[in-house]
C-alpha cells in the first residue's frame, strides 16, 4: 500500500461516528431535513448516518429477552457510534412517543452482563417546531438523557420555528443564520468527543 493511501485509510479511522436519531418518521419531515443540515455541518470530520428506526415495537418486558430484531439493530448502531445527534420535534409539548419509545428499549441492559447502550454517550439535541421552535420537547427530553448519564455537548440546542408555509410545504427553510447554528452546535459535539 502507497504511502498516500496508509494516510488516507488512517484519516478514515480516526473520523468519529456521529449517528443522528430523527425522532419523527414522516418521510418529509422537517426535522429530518434539520438533520441532513446537521449532517452537512459536520462535513469531512465525522461520518454520519442516520438510525432507521421504525420498525423498533412498543416496549414491554414480555418481549425483552431474547429483544426483536428491530431492537438489536438501533442497539448496535448506537453501540458502535460515538456520539449522537438527537433532532426531535415537539407533540404536545412533549416527546414523540416513539422517539421516547426508542430510547425506552436503548436505556434496557443488553443482557444479564452487559449494561445500556446508551448509557454514557456523548450527545446535542436540536428541534424544529412551531412557534415554541421545540423547548417543551427538549426540556421533556433532558431529565430522561441526564438520567441514562448521556453527556451532552457544551453548546445550545439549535431550535427551529417553522412558519405556516414551511409547514405546508414540507420544505425546511435553510437560512445562513441556521447553518451558522448547527455550525456552531456541530463544533461544540466533536470538541466534546475530544474530551471524552
């Protein structure tokens, strides 16, 4: 192997694994689109993808062990990344119930020797909701998140209003003042990472 390539294979291994986590499945969700910015924040320095997720069943204890497929799937991506990014949008002044859902069965121990998951990670949150631009969700979403022990990047959250139009049209509006958040909110993430 030349020496260029060595060099190349080594940047590639030292990239942090970012896993963002929509919590909203429709398919023109203008959080997922929030995440597509973010992903795009992060650029070159990380590599990215996002957790598919929506085939994860309700929680219950009948079903835990041995856990469904759907289940030890998201658990082992979010086991292999480094830090998550958690972009959420707000219902009823709360979580989603399946994102809550989500991290409901990601918080369980994996077995009998083995903890959560989740428990330790690094990870930031954004929202894009109506004119709350999602505080409630977020504030909702912080306890469970100190509780698992996550350790969260030291930056604010980037929180998004959405008007009448953009929610009509399903189309994110991406202002520079956006991209300059999610910048910002990105740098904060992967100096975390160093720290950590």
């Amino acid at each position: 192997m030349s020496a260029k390539a060595t060099k190349a294979t080594e940047s590639t291994e030292t990239k942090p694994g970012i896993l963002l986590i929509v919590g909203s499945l429709r398919k023109q969700s203008l959080n997922g689109q929030l995440a597509q910015v973010a992903r795009a924040a992060l650029g070159e320095r990380a590599t990215t993808s996002e957790l598919a997720w929506a085939d994860v069943p309700v929680f219950s204890q009948d079903i835990e062990f041995p856990a469904p497929e759907a289940v030890r799937r998201v658990r082992k991506a979010v086991a292999d990344a480094d830090a998550l990014w958690i972009v959420s949008p707000e219902y009823n002044h709360g979580v989603p119930g399946g994102l809550k859902n989500l991290i409901d069965w990601l918080s369980r121990p994996v077995g009998p020797d083995e903890g959560a998951v989740i428990e330790g990670k690094v990870a930031t949150v954004s929202s894009v909701a109506g004119s709350s631009c999602g505080r409630y969700a977020q504030a909702a979403l912080l306890p469970t998140l100190d509780f698992l022990k996550l350790e969260l990047a030291a930056s604010p959250f980037t929180s998004v209003a959405f008007d009448r139009e953009q929610f009509t049209t399903s189309t994110l509006a991406i202002t520079e003042g956006l991209k300059a958040d999610l910048a910002h909110q990105a740098a904060a993430l992967l100096a975390k990472l160093d720290r950590a």
